[in-house]
C-alpha cells in the first residue's frame, strides 16, 4: 500500500530523514511514534503530496485515495450534518445530476453508481460519525460557524472518516477530542476497512486500535509488530541485544587490536597477526545507542498539610449568568490525599467544576468550605495561549525568585528541563510541549495542596507523559485529572467523578465500565473481538515466548561455555606470565640463582604459547557464539515487517 524509500528529507538544514525506508501493507492500522519534533507531522505532509522530499520517494497505488484532515476548520453556514455529507463529493455530483439529467441511459448509469456506492444511506451513516465524536441529533442540524474551533475540528475529522479513503493520515487527533470522543474513535479505527497511518501519543489509542507501529528515531524509521506496549518491549529488547553486543564486540575489537600490536612485528607469527586484521576488518561496527533524556517534571510537595477534608460543597451550585447554573446540587468532598478523575463530555461542565472547586469561580448557591491558606495550582491548555509571548523562561523564574541568584534561578529551570539556550528563549518561540512544561512550572512553583490538571497532555509525547505519570503519582497533594488520555487516568486517578445532567456526582464503575458505557451510548460495540495484528505470523504467548528464550538459552550453553573456559585460561596464563615477568625484573637473580632464572625464562615461553593457542580458541569460540547468538535473537524480530 504505501512504501517509503530511502527517503531524505531536510529542514533549513538539519536532517529530518536520513534515507528512511519502511512499507506499510494494505489494510494495516499503523501508529506513528517518535519525540516530539522528530518529523512525523512532516512525514504525513510528504505522504499527502504537500511537501516533496529532497531524494528517495514515497509510493502508492495509483488511484489510492488519501485522506489526510484539513488545518482550516469548517466555518460556513451549512449544517454540519450537510458539510459531511459534502465530504463524498461523488456521492454530491451524482444527486445534483440526478436532478437534471435528461437521457434514460445516463439517469439509469447515476443511479446504478449512487446504489454502488451506498449513497441512500450515506445520512445515517453521517450522523452515526458526528454522534460518536459527541455531537447528538439537535447539534448536527446547526450551522458549522456557530461552533469554536476545537469543535469544528471534530467537523473535519468526521468528514475525512465519512469519504473512508483507501490511506487514512491522522495527526493527533485527539488532541481536540475529550475522552468519550477518544474512546469512540478507538473503537472506529479498530475497525476501518483501510489502511490507518495515525500519529498518536495516547497509549491506550495504540494498544487498542493499532496492529503496528512505526518508529521514527535519529531519521530513520522502524516497523513493528503489535500495539505500543509490545512495541517498547521489543524496542528495548532489541536495545539491550545492541548494547551487549556492542561491549562483547568493544572487548574483542581491543583483545585483537592489542595481539597485532604485539606480534604484527615478528615473522613467526604474521600470518595469524594477518588473519586478525581480517577479522578486525570483518566486524561491522554496532551503532552506540542514543537515548534522549527526557527531563522530569518536579512538582514540589506542599509545605504545610491540612486535614481532611480539603474542599467541602455542600448544596453548591456554579454558572457565568444568573439564574442560570451551569451545575447544582454538588454536595462533594476532596480529602488532602485524593486522587480524582473527572469524566464527562466536554460542554457538561467540567471546567466550570474545576473552576468553582479551585475558588477562581464563587458559588452560585450554597457553599464552598476551604480554608483561605490553601494553594491551588491550576493547569489549563488555554493558559499557553496567554503566556506573554515575549518573555523568557528565565524571566518567568525571576519573577518567582526575586531574592534568589541568577545561578540558583537557571538551576531550578535546568531540572525543568530547559537549558541555558531554551531558558532564554522567548515563549513565541518555544514548542508547545516546552510550554506546557513552563506552564507545569509556574501553576505548581509553590507547592499547591490541590492540583487541577485539565487536559495537560496535549503537548506532551508518550515519554513526557510517562514522566508526568511519575510526577503525579510521587506529589502529596490533592490532584483533579481532566483528561482525555485513558492511560494518565488509569495510572494516576483512585476516584472518579461524573459530571453530567447539570451535576456532579461520584462514579461507582471503572474506566472500563465507563468506555463499554459510552460506546454503547453512541452506538458502537463495546464488547467486539479487537483486530488481530497482522504480519508474519502471530506472536507467541507469554508462556511459549518464555519457552522458546529458554530453549535458546539452552542450544548456545555449549559455545558460552566454550567462551568462558577460553577466557578464564587466557585470564590464568596473563596472571602467570605477569608473575614471571615480576620475578625476571630482579637483576639479583641472574647472580644470585642463574638456573632458575633460565627454568623462568622456559616457562613463560610455554605460557606464552599457551596463552597464544587460548587467544586462539576464545576467538574462535566468541566468533561461533555472537554468530549463534545472532541467529538466535533475530527469530522473533523477524515477525518485524
């Protein structure tokens, strides 16, 4: 379906692609991984014919069609029920004919395609998609400017997913979704009858709705087999083969290099110096493993606790117009240890919750109980848009630490993770996943009792998110989780809270209760088979994996045995021509006891030939079991297209 080769790519000079190659098989839902700014969104633009790569190419079928979702939003007066149905535009063509065609022959040839093309039922199927993105019947039937912009890209998504291109191209999508939208496009995507190529940081959307996944690391691009958890297991598996194999190979490249320094000189032994040059020549360098560092996120604890219960509402209601609450009758406590997880739709009014909870919104009615010495630390996607564009990270850390040095202020903003060039960068120019750590910074600098997280994943790639579930689950304070990653709210969340129906009240299920609850509410199927990965052939179990590394282990004892007895000989002999040589250092002994001098001399020359006849057979040894080794390992990566 879709092959890359050798493709390079570069961007005012700095290489994005390095001749990357990978080819992704019709019909395969693909994640797309790789830090942030490491080029995916490029890739899907090269893909869609945007950008043109610098050498090697990009190939599809002819007539496939792509799909790839427009940045420009919808804003026009038609419905949005009418703006996805317009998506099909062959689908538009032929009923606009329909309604003017003449001739018998051409109104019978419209009409056959328009019943090909399941055209009659393309509204329904319409309104299931903006359904399942949240979007109920009433909502379909207004008019697209009247939504803001994160809405009107769930427009976009539905029409790119109505048309089911043959390549479906996706970049973040969930980024302007909540998390009953997320849990239904996983559900969508599991069962797209064409081929996905997703580019995602949110775990459980890879576990659930991917049958491979494509890495992109230092330009090069990697295919693998199963979701995002078995993807990082073979990836590390693999790094950890590299690295061993890389200090054996370091080891033995030394041990050679030093025996042709010591006998490339001496004509008895040339043709085996020779032979090890060869050898030396033979190997093909492992590449050093390059781990991006991924800074941790510092959340400090606050400096003095409170008893439970931190926040109490009792009959609270909460709104912007009077007369008009937007929630009511909240009668909830958060405990200074608690842990919550606000679920509901987005437009229910979990941001107005988060608001009146935090004090920055008074109640309506009823009443709020807190103490006034208590500190919220507050996040919110929107803030990134109010950070002053032209001031720095440093300047932020001035304010905060007024009395402190400049060395102390650039300290605490380099275990922040932003360095002398990024500290003094101003926030226009900072990426988004920068901000979102400066704004991390600044809502939690004090050591807040309570902290409110509203969707602070956006910005954020899989391992800042692993570092962000770190931060969270080591932070004594209160924490309120408003998020549409499924993970984040798995690892850190113990309560959950539903707003819904104009109120707010605790939920007794799971996460999984919950995802069964909303597919079911849009309509989906939470309870169907997930898509088996497709490939070479299906993995092993846990338990026939751990059979056959065990038989492995088995079949190369032999030679590792072989390795080992070679070295310790080699280690033995060393040890005894070294006390040899000690023992011939002393100038007395060739007066004092002339024989055992010369019986010395004897016998560090037979060590040395044994010590020689060992290198020989530990290299011979290291050579057959790296080799075995090798053959070994690559069974299973070979299930890696």
């Amino acid at each position: 379906m879709l092959h890359i080769n050798e493709l390079t790519y570069r961007i005012e000079g700095r290489t994005i692609f390095d001749r990357a190659t990978a080819g992704i098989p019709a019909g395969h839902k693909v994640g797309f991984v790789g830090r942030n700014g490491s080029g995916k969104t490029t890739l899907l633009r090269l893909i869609a014919s945007e950008l043109h790569p610098d050498d090697g190419g990009i190939t599809v079928p002819r007539a496939t069609r792509i799909g790839w979702v427009a940045q420009e939003a919808p804003g026009g007066p038609e419905s949005l029920i009418q703006f996805v149905l317009a998506a099909d535009t062959e689908r538009a063509r032929l009923l606009a004919e329909a309604e003017t065609a003449q001739e018998p022959g051409r109104i019978a040839d419209i009409h056959e395609r328009l019943a090909d093309i399941d055209a009659h039922a393309a509204p329904s199927r319409a309104a299931r998609i903006l359904a399942g993105l949240g979007f109920d019947e009433a909502a379909q039937q207004r008019p697209c400017a009247e939504y803001s912009g994160g809405w009107r890209m769930r427009v976009a998504l539905a029409a790119m997913l109505f048309t089911e291109p043959d390549l479906l191209l996706l970049d973040e999508p969930t980024n302007y979704l909540d998390l009953e939208g997320t849990l239904w496009l996983e559900d969508y995507l599991r069962d797209y009858p064409h081929t996905v190529l997703i580019v995602s940081h949110d775990r459980e959307l890879l576990n659930r709705s991917v049958t491979s996944i494509l890495h992109l690391a230092q330009g090069k691009l990697t295919l693998y087999t199963g979701g995002y958890d078995q993807f990082e297991e073979t990836r590390r598996e693999k790094q950890r083969l590299d690295l061993k194999l890389k200090k054996k190979q370091d080891d033995e490249r030394r041990h050679i290099e030093a025996f042709i320094a010591r006998f490339k000189a001496k004509a008895s032994k040339a043709s085996q110096a020779q032979s090890r040059v060869k050898a030396l020549a033979r190997m093909q360098p492992i590449a050093e493993q390059i781990e991006e560092r991924v800074a941790p996120f510092l959340f400090p604890n606050p400096a003095k606790a409170f008893a439970s219960p931190l926040i109490r509402l009792e009959g609270a209601a909460a709104g912007y117009a009077a007369n008009a609450p937007v929630l009511q009758g909240l009668d909830l406590r958060l405990d200074a240890d608690d842990r919550v997880g606000l679920l509901g739709a987005n437009g229910n009014g979990k941001s107005t919750f988060a608001k009146l909870v935090s004090g920055r919104l008074p109640a309506m009615a009823g009443r709020r109980y807190a103490s006034d010495k208590i500190v919220v630390g507050y996040f919110a996607q929107h803030q990134m848009d109010d950070l002053p564009a032209g001031k720095t990270p440093y300047q932020h850390m001035l304010d905060l630490m007024p009395a402190a040095t400049e060395a102390q202020r650039r300290a605490r903003l380099g275990a922040l993770g932003f360095g002398v060039e990024k500290a003094d960068t101003k926030a226009e120019s900072l990426s988004g996943g920068e901000k979102a750590r400066l704004l991390f910074a600044l809502a939690t600098f004090h050591g807040p009792h309570l902290l409110i997280l509203d969707e602070p994943t956006n910005h954020l790639d899989v391992d800042a998110r692993e570092a962000l579930v770190r931060a969270l689950n080591a932070f004594e304070g209160a924490v309120i989780l408003i998020s549409h990653d499924r993970h984040l709210m798995d690892a850190c969340a113990d309560r959950l809270w539903i707003v819904r129906s104009g109120t707010v009240r605790s939920y007794d299920g799971d996460m999984d209760t919950y995802r069964a609850q909303c597919l079911a509410e849009r309509g989906a199927d939470p309870n169907a088979p997930r898509a088996k990965p497709k490939g070479n052939g299906a993995r092993p179990t846990p338990l026939e994996a751990r059979r056959q590394a065990a038989e492995r282990r088995a079949a190369l004892a032999p030679l590792k045995k072989a390795v080992t007895k070679a070295e310790a000989e080699i280690d033995r002999l060393s040890k005894t021509i070294a006390a040899i040589d000690a023992a011939l250092a002393d100038s007395a002994l060739y007066i004092r006891d002339p024989l055992k001098a010369q019986a010395l001399a004897r016998e560090r020359g037979e060590a040395e030939r044994a010590r020689e006849a060992a290198e020989t057979r530990w290299l011979a040894a290291s050579e057959a079991y790296e080799a075995a080794q090798a053959r070994a390992e690559d069974a299973p990566l070979e299930r890696v297209p």
